[in-house]
C-alpha cells in the first residue's frame, strides 16, 4: 500500500501546483474513517482506496480527482456523511464521491434492478463530471486485481460478469484499453477457468517454441523502416487470452488455427509518416484483405486514432500492425484520461464522450431496470459503421443499424417523424441496413409517429428505448378512454347519481394516484365492479357485485346426474343456446363443451355425455376475436356499442398490432348465444371494426 508521503509525491512528479493539503486531508480521513475495517484478503480495508488512488496517479490525474478515489468509500461504509465531505474537501470532490458511491441502501426487488439503479445513478453524476467514471474504472479494476480473495464463488461469479458487461466496455467506449483488457482477462479468468488455464497454458508453449520470434519481427519491422528513412518505435506482444478467446469462439478454430495472436505496434513522428510507413509494410509483405482499417480519418467513437492492418509475414504466418504517433499511443493506452485536464479553464472534450448522452437519454426512456443494463450493453457492445448527412456530418452506428436508427442518433424529433429514407440518392425501405461510408438523408412528416414494428429491426438501444416509451404512452392513452367508457356504465348502477366530490374520495379509498390510474385500473380489469361502485358510493352494493349472472354459479344443464361436479371448458366457453356434450375423465369433473369444440375431435364417442341446457339457464362467458382499425378513439367505440348491448368486458388482450390494424381478445358476460351473435353482428357493422368472430 502506498504510503501517504509516497502518495502525494506521485501527484506533485507530474503537477507541481496540485493541491497538497487536500490530498493529506484526504489521507488522513480516509483512514481514520475507516479505522479497524478489514477486507476479504484481510489487509485493512482503507488499502483499497489508497490503491485505487495509485492507479490514477498513473493517468497523471488532479488533486480532486485522486482525492475523490480516497474518499469514495467513506459514505458507503462508514459513518461519515455527504455533508462531512462537503465541508472538509469542497463542492467538487462531494459531488463526485456521491456519484461513485453504491446505492447500497435501495430496497431491490432483484440484483438486476439493483444494478441497473447503480448504474442509473453512476451515468448521471458521469455526464455531469467525466472524472467519476475514471474514479470507478479505477476502483473496479482494483476490485477485480483482489477478486480472489472472496470465498463464495457465486458472488465471484456476479462481480465478474458485471465486470464484462458494463464495465470493460465502458473502459473500451473512452478508449482505456489498458483497463479494458485486464479487467476483461480477470473477468475470464473467474467465469471461464477452464479456457483460460487452457489458452494461457498453450500460449506458454508458444512463447517457449519461438521464444525470440516476437523479439526478431520487431527488430525487422524497425530496420526495414530505418532503411525507408522512417524513425520508428516498434514492440511486439501477444494477444490476451479473452481476446483470443472469443476470436476462437467467433470462428470456430483452435489456438493454433489462429494465425493472428501476435500484434506489433509502430509509434511514428507525425501523422503523414504514418500513411508512408503503411505504405513501406505493403510493399514488403502482402496484405490480410478486409483486415486493414483506417481509424485517423474516422476515428473510433470514443477518440481512438491509428492504422490498422493485417500482413502475412514469414511462414504463412499472420501478425496484425498498428501504426500511430505519440499523441495517438497516449489516447489508445488511457483513452480520454490521457488528456483531461482538470484546470479552472479547461474545456471539457464533449465530441470525445458524446456517446454518454445517447446513455443518459436512454435512462429517460426506460421503463424497467432490465431494458436499462439491455439498452446499455447495446450502446457499449457493438461494433460501430460510419454514415454521413446529406450535409456531411459523420454520424457513428452499431453494425447492422438501419435509417431508424441513424434518425434517432441525429435527433429524437427526426426518429419519430422518419417516413422513409433515401440511401446514396435512392428511395429505400426504413429496415434497409446502412453500410460503412452511405449517405443517408431521412424523409419526415409532421404527422408520422413511431411504430411498433420499428422495434423488428431497430438495434440502437436510443432508438429501442424511444419507439417503446412512445408505444406505452399510446397503449396508456386508449387503455385510460376505454376505462373512462366503462367506468361511466358502471356508475350508472348506483342506485343515486354520485355527487362532485365521489370520485376524489374514490380515489383515496382504492389508493390511486389520479383518475387515469384508475381508469386504466378498470379497463385492465385489476378492480371489480363492485369494487368500484364501493369506492365511490360506499354501501350501495351491500356486499354484492350488481354483475351479470355468470357462469361460476349454479347453470340449469339437463342430462346430468344432481350432484355430479362439471366444469364449463375454457376453450370453447359455451353459453346457453349452444349445442352442449359432456367429456368423462377418469376422476375428474365432468367438462361441457360445445359441440363443434375442436378438443373433441381427439376424444372417443363413448366418453361423451349427451346434454342440453335447462330452461332456466342465463348467463355465461364468451370470448371474441375483434380486429380493430389501428386508429384513435377505435378501442373506445366497440366499448360504448358492447355496453349498449348490455354486455360486460371481462378481460381484453391485444394480440397482433401493425401500422394499420391491431387484433384483440375480448371475454364478454352475455345472457345467451343469441345475444351473442347480436353483438357480434352490430361490432361488424361498426366503422372501426374490420372483423369480429368467436373466438
């Protein structure tokens, strides 16, 4: 563990000016703070802090921000409090140990809701300071480096594959590779034990094999450019083994079918030389097709700039080269740490992280904690294509996205008004994938809205996250005007009108927030009716719900024995005036079904019982298939016409829905088949109905 002095040093080698006295203050806090507190491997638990600060002085960070890594436990676990740190270490520093602080107080229903709440709360206070995800970065790298020590295996498990999920990518996406690949090795190394020791074992045979190879291509790489007039520092190293890994996953080859474990690095003086020394290595070896790729003209996402490309050197052999100049190797090793400067009138380097506002624009739009970390993997996960707007701005998307996507990356309104798209000048569908360089111009009308079928082909987790909030919302708007149809039939049961204040009190009796929340509580069929005539004029069902008689109670069926137990099936629910039979099961409830019920078409004749209804028999349950016009005010309608034919919703499921139609399941209390088919006649003669069968 550093010690104090030692730590303060590191911060005053590379910053003279740094504030010296937070950094002791900080120090001194953090250890009393944490006092007798052991971690898993049994050091004293402010180690970890101490360390975690370590790692940040080497990224050359500011007083604040190596501050802010001693302190970042404090509040989780200790009695220290935000107001304490805001006093003692200022604005700056409280503001970005809340940020990296763990909600660990939140009362999760599921270990994905408690993540996806962490990770909620961590991208806030990130877009806000860049400098609290270094912070974290740093402390689940250190998390990671000690992994080991935890004895149960599946909490080991749980934080490693968090690990691999959210936290390497976010390393990758600023352009921390260094981060990225030792926390993505630790990850492997703890979920996949087995290939790692394998792949790590064969590599050590290799290295033993051809123990100076890496050391004589390096060596010939740089004389060869020596001898072009080009200056080079040239190194060679093997891959990681997760990298390796998942090359052999993704192509289905063993370790020794992969001939591009190797990879060499040239560091040139300018960005020119760079192009001249592509064009020495070319000249020399042949290259990989498809492998060469230009990431100085279109930089990745997150900053990265290099050349890329693959040759086939000496014995069939292929090793990957990179080519770059100093600025360009110090933002590939520490991405966007490398030149954060924290000074009073530094500008912050948005055009490097504009990737975080797509994330925190997802935050707004995802309704569960599972669509958050499933949006969130997206955005970090996928590989990236570059397209351009008719005005030539370069617009950065994940591989396979289609003009949906590249609507929404420009702007949430364009998504949302998208009609078509044009490609390269020509007119194309709005599925159609976009390809690396395409121009893309999207074609708008103020009267378009997203559709749901958008969500067949959309892949950004932005454009995903905006077509379903606009779906719900839709969806919550129709279900609120269906319920506030039912709700006005029901109220016409009371046995007085109700006054002005009824509803205001039914509310707070069935502990709704607002009258749409209960609107849709009636149309989804989470209350009774009686339940709502209770809440709004108490006493006036004395207990009873005013329905139809349904099929749950006592039904006049002739041909049954008095006292023989039967069920109505719920596949074909027959009412009265249907034909009827009863199905014998060996010790079960005689079933009655229709006559025409398909289920019978498996059964033999003599299991049958020949039966009809009695005189008496009213009431029953029926369902419906009822395809609708996908237009506004069409759910409301057929509502209004059912209750017009004293029939009762009971249950209502939307099963298909496109651009033009949506199909859905009604189950309805009618008196008798013929009222059913009465209904069904005046649905079918309605506007907004385009087809309604028994279902």
């Amino acid at each position: 563990m550093l010690r104090q002095y030692e730590l303060v040093d590191r911060v005053l080698s590379y910053d003279p000016d740094a504030d010296e006295a937070l950094l002791n203050r900080a120090y001194v806090f953090s250890v009393n703070a944490h006092g007798t507190q052991k971690r898993a491997s049994g050091d004293p638990y402010f180690s970890h802090p101490i360390e975690v600060a370590g790692i940040l002085t080497d990224l050359h960070l500011d007083a604040e921000t190596i501050a802010t890594a001693i302190l970042h436990d404090t509040i989780e676990d200790t009695v220290a409090t935000p107001e304490d740190i805001h006093r003692l270490f200022g604005e700056n520093v409280a503001r970005m140990v809340d940020g990296v602080t763990k909600l660990s107080k939140i009362e999760a229903q599921t270990e994905s809701e408690r993540a996806a709440e962490n990770l909620r709360k961590f991208l806030l206070a990130m877009s806000d300071d860049i400098r609290v995800l270094l912070v974290k970065l740093a402390d689940r790298l250190h998390n990671m480096r000690t992994l080991h020590f935890i004895k149960n295996e599946e909490k080991r498990r749980r934080i490693a594959r968090e690990t691999m999920d959210i936290y390497a990518p976010l390393a990758e996406r600023i352009g921390m590779y260094e981060f990225m690949k030792e926390m993505q090795t630790l990850a492997f190394k703890e979920l996949e034990p087995e290939a790692y020791e394998s792949i790590t074992r064969r590599l050590d045979a290799l290295k033993i094999e051809g123990e100076d190879r890496i050391a004589k291509i390096a060596s010939g790489l740089k004389l060869l450019l020596g001898r072009n007039g080009i200056e080079a520092e040239v190194s060679g190293r093997e891959k990681h083994p997760y990298s390796i890994w998942k090359k052999m996953s993704e192509r289905h080859v063993s370790l020794e079918q992969l001939s591009d474990v190797m990879a060499f690095r040239a560091i040139v003086k300018s960005e020119e030389e760079c192009y001249r020394t592509l064009g020495v290595i070319h000249r020399r070896w042949p290259m990989v097709p498809g492998r060469f790729k230009d990431y100085i003209s279109t930089p990745k996402r997150n900053g990265y700039r290099s050349l890329h490309t693959s040759i086939i050197h000496a014995e069939n052999m292929r090793v990957e080269i990179q080519i770059r100049t100093d600025d360009m190797h110090a933002q590939a090793e520490f991405g966007l740490a490398a030149h954060w400067a924290y000074k009073q009138d530094a500008v912050r380097p948005d055009t490097q992280v504009s990737w975080i506002r797509d994330l925190i624009e997802i935050l707004d739009h995802a309704e569960s904690p599972e669509e958050l970390l499933e949006h969130t993997r997206m955005a970090m996960y996928q590989d990236r294509i570059f397209a351009f707007t008719p005005k030539g701005e370069l617009i950065q998307l994940p591989k396979g996205a289609t003009p949906v996507d590249f609507a929404y990356a420009v702007h949430s309104n364009l998504g949302d008004q998208a009609v078509g798209a044009k490609v390269n000048g020509r007119v194309v569908p709005l599925r159609t994938e976009i390809e690396q360089g395409d121009q893309v111009s999207i074609l708008r009308s103020k009267a378009q809205e997203p559709q749901a079928n958008w969500l067949n082909f959309a892949i950004t987790g932005k454009a995903r996250a905006a077509i379903r909030r606009h779906i719900r919302h839709k969806e919550r708007d129709e279900t609120v005007r269906l319920g506030r149809k039912l709700y006005d039939e029901i109220v016409q049961r009371l046995p007085t009108p109700a006054g002005s204040e009824a509803l205001g009190d039914a509310l707070k009796r069935l502990k709704l927030p607002d009258e749409e929340a209960l609107m849709e509580a009636i149309a989804r069929r989470k209350l009774t009716d009686a339940q709502v005539l209770e809440a709004v004029m108490p006493g006036s069902t004395d207990g009873e719900d005013h329905a139809m008689p349904t099929q749950s109670a006592a039904i006049d069926i002739k041909g049954l024995t008095p006292g023989v137990a039967f069920h109505l099936s719920e596949d074909c629910r027959p009412v009265p005036g249907d034909r009827i039979v009863g199905l014998r099961r060996p010790g079960q409830p005689i079933e009655v079904h229709a006559i025409d019920c398909v289920n019978l078409a498996d059964t033999d004749d003599e299991d049958w019982v020949d039966l009809t209804w009695g005189d008496k028999a009213e009431g029953g349950t029926a369902r419906i298939n009822v395809t609708l016009k996908n237009e506004p005010g069409a759910l409301g309608a057929i509502a209004t016409l059912i209750g017009q034919h004293k029939a009762n919703i009971l249950g209502m499921r939307m099963d298909n829905r496109d651009t033009t139609f949506h199909t859905n399941t009604i189950d309805l209390e009618v008196r008798n088949a013929a009222h059913l088919m009465r209904l069904l006649a005046a649905l079918r003669a309605a506007d907004a109905v385009s087809s309604a069968e028994r279902a």
